[in-house]
C-alpha cells in the first residue's frame, strides 16, 4: 500500500500538481481528456431528446452546493477560478468574490465584475451541457447524488457573460454556439467530455453540429484542464494595455477640450443631459414565487433580475440573483 500512495505522490509531483490542491480533487476522470473529441463524439450514444416531463432544478441538488468542502459554494469557486484580479468581501475566507475582470470565452469581450444587486448579472455561471438538456439526454437515469455532481462539477461550468447565458438558455449544439469562433472547438469538446463523463446522449442533429465544428480542428482533443483558452484571442502585453488605456484617455480629454472650446465660440446651448437609461423590464405579473422553494420546485432558480418571478425580497445579498 505505502508503495502505491508513494507511487501517486510522485505522479502527482511529477504533471506540477501541488499536493492538497482543489485542482488535484475536481473530477476529470471519465471524459475521454487528451483523446481526439471526435473519437469521443462518436463513441456516444446517438438518441432522440427525452420527454422534458418531471425536469426540476432541484433534481439537481441544491444550487452551488459545496460539494468539495472546502468552505465556499460552486459559484464562487467557478469565479475566483475564471476572474483575474480577484478581491474578495471582507470576512469570508477569500470565498466571496467582490469585483474582478472576465475575459469572456463566449464573446471575446473583458467584462468588469462587480458584485451587487444591478451589476453581479454581468457575469454569470453557465453550465457547458445545460441541466434540462442533460435531464432529456439520460440524466434522469442518474441517481440524485450523480446529478448534484454533474451540476457542480467546475468541469462543466463557465464564467460567461451574462446575456450570452441567456441568449444560449438550455440549447445545445444544435441551436446555439458561442459568438467567439476561435471557442467553438473547445466548446463543444468540452461539451463531449461532459456527456461521456456522465454517460449522456446526443440527438443526431447535435452530433452533425458538434462534427462541423471539429471539422475545422481535426487536431481537438477532449479538454483535461478546467481552465479555458481562447486559440485567436489577441494578446496583449501589460505594457502595450497601459499604452491603450493612455491614448484612450488622452483622445477623451482632447475630445472634451474641443467640445468646450467650440461651444464658448459659437455660444451654442447646453446640451441637453443624455437621457437617462431605459429600466430593465419588470418581471411579468403573473409570475410569482412565494420563497425559493417554489421558484425552485418550478426549476426556475436561480432567478436574475429581470426575469419572471424575481423580486428584491428572495434576493437575500442583493446581488441580482434570487434563489441562488
């Protein structure tokens, strides 16, 4: 026995993974990591889409469970792992994410984070393979602990822009990819790693979208890492964003010097002060949870604003998240 655990000691020191790490604990095993992604896609099952009958949020366990233990929810895991230039709110152990930078796989776009009840939105969590695409393509079949699993697992989740989110909902491949071509690849791969993981199916039509991504990266292996990589976005060194950021800031404080100048010449009004922005839609009427149980029971959380059902008092931090 201490001739294995040595052995696993060493392996670990070997591929650069500290010892007690979180990434030495998420779970990777099963996907098929390292292999050709259109291996993988053509050892899964091809089947049509389940009846969605019986799909629940809740089947899923609680959202952003603790699974690993390690003293903060899956949320705020998936943001400290994906955010540079982290800072954290006072007191909570270095869990609780305040602000940070995303660069957004999905779209290509740096998205300032910052939490609260009209800005955390901005940014939001997104599971690779949709929970009620899964539940319709053989995660019903799971036990409850192996879904709890699949919907915490930092594998299958991304910090992604939150429009992006909602404009994707619980598509697949088949309805929506990402805007940000140079993603596709890893996107669905990742996808296939998710599904041979968990021993999910894909419809027909989803395996001929999935082929025609990885036609155009025949070299794609399944991703074994839980990070993203983005093959054409364009990098920049710190001192080339610095130099970026100063020109910019220097045509703004010329622009605004001309304004001025032309307008005490001609004596022209005022401007009118720009108008102020359009408030985000209310939630439809009809729509109302008593507590989070019932948004839940309904598989509607979690709820941002903006959506059907949400309101300020299920909102417990204020983030713009109900029934996290």
């Amino acid at each position: 026995m201490m001739v294995v655990l040595s052995g696993l000691l060493a392996a670990s020191l070997a591929i650069g993974l500290p010892v007690g790490s979180a990434y030495a604990d998420e779970p990777t095993d099963g996907t098929g990591a390292g292999t050709s992604a259109t291996e993988v896609l053509d050892s899964l099952e091809v089947k049509g889409r389940a009846p969605k009958t019986g799909y629940k949020r809740t089947q899923f366990g609680k959202a952003w469970a603790d699974v690993d233990h390690n003293g903060c929810d899956t949320r705020n895991d998936i943001l400290n792992r994906d955010l540079t230039g982290v800072r954290h709110k006072w007191r909570t152990h270095n869990c609780v994410v305040k602000s940070g930078k995303l660069h957004d796989p999905y779209t290509g776009k740096d998205i300032k984070f910052k939490k609260g009840k009209k800005t955390s939105t901005a940014v939001q969590i997104d599971h690779v393979v949709a929970l009620s695409d899964a539940w319709q393509k053989g995660a019903q079949k799971l036990s409850e602990e192996r879904r709890t699993a699949l919907a915490n697992d930092p594998y299958n989740l991304l910090a992604v822009q939150g429009r992006a989110n909602q404009k994707k909902s619980d598509g697949d491949a088949a309805t929506w990819l990402p805007s940000n071509k140079g993603f596709r690849c890893e996107y669905v791969a990742r996808q296939i790693g998710v599904k041979h993981k968990y021993s999910l199916w894909v419809t027909q039509a989803e395996k001929e979208a999935m082929a025609r991504v990885l036609s155009s990266c025949p070299t794609q292996t399944v991703p074994d890492y839980t990070g993203v990589k983005d093959s054409t976005a364009e990098k920049t060194t710190e001192s080339e964003q610095t130099e970026q950021t100063q020109t910019e800031q220097t045509q703004t404080e010329q622009s605004a010097e001309q304004a001025q100048q032309t307008q005490q010449t001609t004596q022209a009004p005022a401007p009118e002060p720009a108008p102020a922005p359009a408030p985000q839609p209310a939630p439809q009427q009809d729509v109302y949870y008593q507590n989070c149980t019932a948004a839940r029971a309904a598989g509607a959380a979690p709820i941002y604003q903006g959506q059907p059902g949400y309101r300020s008092q299920l909102d417990r931090d204020h983030d713009g998240v109900a029934c996290e």
